[in-house]
C-alpha cells in the first residue's frame, strides 16, 4: 500500500523573543504566575515584516532543503492557520507564489490548534488517493497579531511561529514497521465554539476580532479529549503507549501535556516539550516541536512518533507516524 513518509521538516520563528517579565508592567501578571500555571517562560513575536506566509514560507524552504527537493518537486501545499494574512485568497497560494511555483494547487485548513494534525491526516489521505506524491504541510501563526493585549488570561499564552513537513508516496508492506503515516484519528465537536473563540470575523463583525477563551473550561475537556483520541489511534494502529518512541503532543500547556501523557502510560522521557520556548504557537506548535527534537537527535529515521493536538471549536486528533 502506499504510504505518506516524511522527507523532511523545518521551521522558522520571528526574530523578537517576549521573555515572562516583559509582561510586567503592561498587565498584572509575573513570570512565577505563568510558568507554575503553563510551563512557557517565553514566546517569539512577529515583527511587521513577519506574517504568517513569511514564516510559512522560511519554514517550507527549510523543510525542502532538508529533503533535498525544490519547490518544482511539490504538486501539493497544504497550510494550516488561524491567521491568514488575508480573509482571502488562501495564505497557502501566497506561499505558492514566493516559492515560485506555479503548478499544482495549495489550500489552507482551519482547525485552530489542530490544524497541523488535521492537515497531515488530509495531506496523507490526498496522497493515497493518487491525488499528489509529494505534499508540503505546513503550520504557520501570527496569533500575536488576534490577541487582546490587555488581557492578562491569554495574551501570556501564545506565540508566533511556523513549522513544515515535506510528505512524499511511497509504497509500504501495510504493516506497522512501515515508515510514513500509519494511523489518524479526527474529532470535532461545535457544542464547545463558544469556550475559545475569535470575536469577530468577515461575515459577523466584518473585523477581525480578538481571541477569547475560557481557559478553566478547556483545560477541563482537553485531557479526556486528547486521551480518548490518542486510544482510537492506538486501538487502529494495534499498538500500545509502550511501543511508542517519541509522544510530540500540541504545545499549549505543561501541566495539559503531563497529565495526558499520565494518563496514557507514556514515559516523560519520550515526551517532547517545547511549550517553554515557544509558549502556545497554534497550527505551528506541533511541527515547531518536531523541529526541535529532530535538530537535537532526538526523533531519528524509523522511530515511532505520536502527533496530538486539541484547540478551538473544540477540534483534536492524533496522527501516528514512523519518521
Ligand atoms: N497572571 C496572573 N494571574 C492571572 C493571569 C496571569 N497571566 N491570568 C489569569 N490570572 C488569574 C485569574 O484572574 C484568576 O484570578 P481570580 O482567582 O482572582 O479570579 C486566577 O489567576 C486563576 O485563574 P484560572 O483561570 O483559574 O487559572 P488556571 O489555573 O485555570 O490557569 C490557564 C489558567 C493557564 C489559562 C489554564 O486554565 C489553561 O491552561 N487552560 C487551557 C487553555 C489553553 O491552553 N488554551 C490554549 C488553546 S486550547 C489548547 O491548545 C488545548
């Protein structure tokens, strides 16, 4: 069977860095506070000349060179954002355009924080459909430019970013020692739009509105949801928390991260976290996270390697795949 295997990945993050205690002073707020209550101790924000097609487009050239391809060798980008440049055309078409490629076709996917895993998982299914053979993924945020400022409950939160995955046909055994993607599990559920919202957008307000969030009410869902999620793939890959090599979950919170992984057995060595460095990037904190743990020689050719992620809507899902 043909499978989706990973040629490559990259990454790229504006130049200013917001440490903790640049916050003191504009809300009431101290590094102490969000660290015990998140683990980010800071977050890179976008400069005017940084946007998410920028950074998408530094971290798709990235993951390009480090599969050794060129932008003629891609008929596919997907990109997954909450903060296009545009309401449109798609960021994904503009990313097209600064890598110089004109053939093929590029869309972005809106799943808020999930975005990145529901882009992976729509990314393999148009390879194995026969629809494309080598696809860029890419995940690419300015959440900086949505937040409030001057609310201290989310704008210490987040971060921009961009991270990319270069996913090419290759035929597999079908067996679970293949390399690629070999599992996904998607969920969403409107019932929960209102707990992390944008209050405004082109057919409401007609503006582009400030994210809100309750954030007590998503950390009650996220971890039930993200473990209930994570199981379904297990369950369909037949595998077990112990055959895992490396767990890469959605960036938003430690303390979200530990008790998930608590919960499913996984052991805290196998668990990449880079919240602290990059605070919650949205659509970009999974390949952000990817990027890191393969740079250091962590995840290598062959590895296990579980993706998860829950955000806005609510959305969540999990992608396993052998690196
Ligand atoms: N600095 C200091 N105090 C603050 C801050 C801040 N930055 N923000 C809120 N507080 C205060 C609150 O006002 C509240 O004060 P009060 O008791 O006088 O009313 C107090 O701290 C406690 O607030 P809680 O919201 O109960 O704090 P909690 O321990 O739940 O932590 C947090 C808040 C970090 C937002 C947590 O709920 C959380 O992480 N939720 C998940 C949200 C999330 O990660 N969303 C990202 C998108 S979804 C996803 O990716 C999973």
């Amino acid at each position: 069977m043909i499978r989706s295997v990973v040629r490559g990945n990259g990454a790229a993050l504006p130049r200013r860095i917001m440490k903790n205690a640049d916050f003191e002073g504009m809300v009431e707020t101290s590094d102490e506070w969000i660290v015990q209550r998140t683990g980010i101790r800071q977050r890179h924000v976008a400069a005017d000349d940084e946007t998410t097609a920028s950074l998408g487009e530094a971290a798709a050239r990235a993951a390009l060179d480090s599969a050794g391809m060129t932008p003629a060798d891609i008929d596919l980008i997907i990109l997954a954002t909450s903060t296009p440049n545009n309401t449109f055309p798609a960021t994904a078409v503009e990313i097209q355009n600064r890598l110089g490629m004109h053939h093929g076709f590029a869309f972005d996917m809106q799943a808020v924080c999930s975005g990145f895993v529901y882009a992976v998982a729509t990314a393999d299914l148009y390879i194995r459909g026969g629809l494309a053979k080598r696809v860029l993924v890419i995940g690419s945020e300015t959440f900086s430019r949505i937040l409030d400022w001057s609310d201290r409950s989310t704008c210490v939160l987040f971060g921009d970013g961009a991270g990319a995955l270069v996913l090419e046909a290759e035929e597999g055994a079908g067996a679970i020692t293949d390399r690629g993607v070999l599992a996904a599990s998607l969920r969403s559920d409107g019932a929960h739009k209102d707990k992390l919202f944008v209050d405004g957008g082109p057919s409401t307000t007609g503006t582009v509105g400030h994210l809100r969030m309750e954030g007590r009410e998503v950390f009650k869902h996220a971890v039930g949801m993200i473990t209930d999620v994570i199981e379904a793939t297990f369950g369909e890959a037949g595998i077990t928390a112990q055959d895992l090599d490396w767990f890469v979950p959605h960036q938003a919170n430690k303390r979200i991260i530990d008790a998930s992984a608590k919960k499913l057995g996984i052991a805290e060595e196998k668990v990449v976290v880079t919240v602290d460095l990059h605070g919650n990037t949205s659509a970009a904190s999974v390949p952000l996270a990817l990027s890191v743990a393969v740079a250091d020689g962590r995840i290598k050719k062959g590895d296990l390697v579980l993706l998860e992620a829950m955000g806005g809507g609510f959305t969540w899902g999990a992608v396993l795949l052998r690196w």
